[in-house]
C-alpha cells in the first residue's frame, strides 16, 4: 500500500504585522465543538490569536454555511469589533468578501489556524497562493478527525501550484508550514 510521505519539519518564521493578517478557519459551535480534535487545538488558537492581536496583526474569521445563519465562533476565540467574518464553503475565498478585506489593508501574508487540514485549511490555502497571497500555516494549530486526513492535508497544501515540498521559509505565492511557537511578529 502507498503511503503519504512524511512532511518536512515546521520552520520558523517572522511576520510584518502590517502586511500580515491571521485568519481563523471554522472554529464554531458547529464545525468545532463535536470534535475532540478541534477542541483540542483550541489553547494555540487562542494564544496565536491574543499575540496576534498584541502585535496590531489583522485577525479574521471563517466559517461554514449553517441551515440557520451564520454559526457561531467559539467565545475562546471570538471574533472583536471591527473582525473580517465571512461565511463560505470550504474555499472561504469563493463568494465572500474575504480578499475585499484583506486587499483593503494591503495584506501580502495569511497566515491560516483552524479547522480542517484536509479541507478549509487545504483549500483556502490552495486559492490564496492563487491570488499571489504569501501563506503560513501553523501546524500545531489546525486539526482533522483523522490522523491519516492531517497527512493528506500537509502533503497537498505543500505540493499544491507553486509548491513548496521542501517547506522554504515564506516561499512567495506558497505555503510555509510552521508552528505557533516558531512564528513571530515583528
């Protein structure tokens, strides 16, 4: 049987605050709250986003459609006055206002925390290097239900257009894999 090979370790990176924006992918009462692997990266949300918001980083949220309106971000994480929150499908690009908002304040760098590494993570991360976007994602910060789902979602989101299989350190329009502890502001 084939196997999906290991990703390259997370490497450290430094941020602009000012080009940069962090953005919270689907961390909600619906998506997050039945899955004890959602739930389980929650306290390095909650720190990335709380040194985020100290360093003046942008910080947006997403999340899924819900038969009811928009669902509820986690109080852990909850959105501020004046957050982006767009509502979308797994591509939180696709018929949102997500580049508007970022375009707006001149952001170059997103760097991605949230829920699914095989699906949000994979394919917001996929369109933003589409839209010539720099992207960061902090590994330690997002989850699947499936260990074997967290694989897939490194590889892909690693070997995508503009690939960066051997996780260079901010690759221009591709994706860096880091970690919370290794992603700095300044």
């Amino acid at each position: 049987m084939e196997q999906i090979p290991a990703s390259p370790p997370p490497v450290a990176v430094r941020l602009d605050p000012k080009t940069t924006t962090l953005v919270v992918l689907d961390i909600t009462e619906q998506t997050c709250r039945p899955q004890a692997n959602c739930i389980g990266i929650l306290p390095k949300i909650v720190d990335l986003v709380a040194r985020a918001r100290a360093a003046g980083v942008m910080v947006a949220y997403t999340s899924g459609y819900a038969a009811s309106g928009v669902p509820a971000v986690l109080p852990e994480v909850a959105p501020e006055p004046g957050d982006a929150v767009v509502q979308g499908p797994q591509n939180k690009f696709f018929n949102s206002t997500l580049d508007d908002a970022l375009r707006k304040r001149r952001i170059e760098t997103i760097l991605f925390a949230g829920w699914r590494a095989n699906g949000s993570v994979l394919y917001t991360s996929s369109a933003a290097t589409n839209l010539r976007y720099t992207v960061v994602v902090a590994d330690d910060a997002i989850s699947a239900p499936e260990p074997f789902q967290m694989a897939i979602g490194r590889y892909q989101i690693l070997n995508q257009l503009n690939g960066n299989p051997t996780n260079e350190p901010l690759k221009e329009w591709g994706v860096t894999l880091s970690r919370t502890d290794l992603i700095t502001f300044a």
